[in-house]
C-alpha cells in the first residue's frame, strides 16, 4: 500500500492543487470524511466548507471549497469544487476591506437587482469568513 494518496482539487477555472498527499478531510454533504491511501471507491456530494490536506501527521493546507463532488478512485481523490480559496492567500485586512465594501454596496444598491448581486456576494464573504 502506497504511503500517500493523489489528490486533485479543481474548480471551473483551473485546476487548483495537485499533489500526492497524506491524507485529506472533505466536507461531505453527510459529514466530513477522511481520505487515506487505499480508500474504498466512493462518490460525495461537497457541501461549503474547507478541505485539509494533512503531512507529517498535521494540516498542512487548508482551501475553503463552495459545493461539488468528491471521487474516491484508486488513482486518487478528486475533488470538482464551484469555488475555491487557499486559506493561506487570504490577507484579511482586504478581506476585511471588501467584507465592508459589499455591505455599502447594499446600503447604495440603486435597484432590487443590485442590492440583490450584493448580497448574494456578502454571503458567499460570510462563508469564507466562517472558516477563517
């Protein structure tokens, strides 16, 4: 049995991590659940949350992921996500910034349609937030 398992995280726009890792923790629609090397085959719905990809024995990465699909293959684990963010890249005095800047947004929205957009995007900060 090999000593790491293959996983690959992609999102509509690009493929965003790749790497033979440890082991993952996905956030399942039924629970989180960890992927080892020799896992069974399975397919999960993803629900919004954060993945952590684990090396010598800690998490060593942590990418917050917006729904999908995990599959569990023997070559590996995918993983197609709506949306991704490396938790590691987020500078939070500009997350902070923005988080404000929507909710200004809001508060000047000229239509239904814009105040609307806003807070779809004020959401979608507060689950990013959430796993900070």
């Amino acid at each position: 049995m090999a000593d790491t398992v293959h996983f690959e995280l992609v999102s509509p726009e690009r493929l965003a991590y790749s790497a033979d890792v440890e082991m993952v923790v996905v956030p399942g629609t039924e629970g989180d659940f960890a992927v080892l090397p020799g896992h069974a085959p399975v397919i999960s719905l993803v629900r919004t949350g954060v993945i952590e990809v684990y090396d010598q024995g800690k998490v060593a990465t942590r990418i917050f992921v917006r729904g999908g699909f995990a599959e569990v293959a023997p070559s590996g684990l995918t993983v197609l996500a709506e949306d991704t963010l490396d938790l590691a890249n987020v500078d939070r005095a500009a997350f902070e910034a923005k988080f404000k800047d929507v909710q200004a947004d809001i508060e000047a929205a000229p239509d239904e349609t814009h105040r609307l957009r806003a807070e779809d995007q004020l959401q979608k900060l507060r689950e990013i937030a959430d796993s900070l």
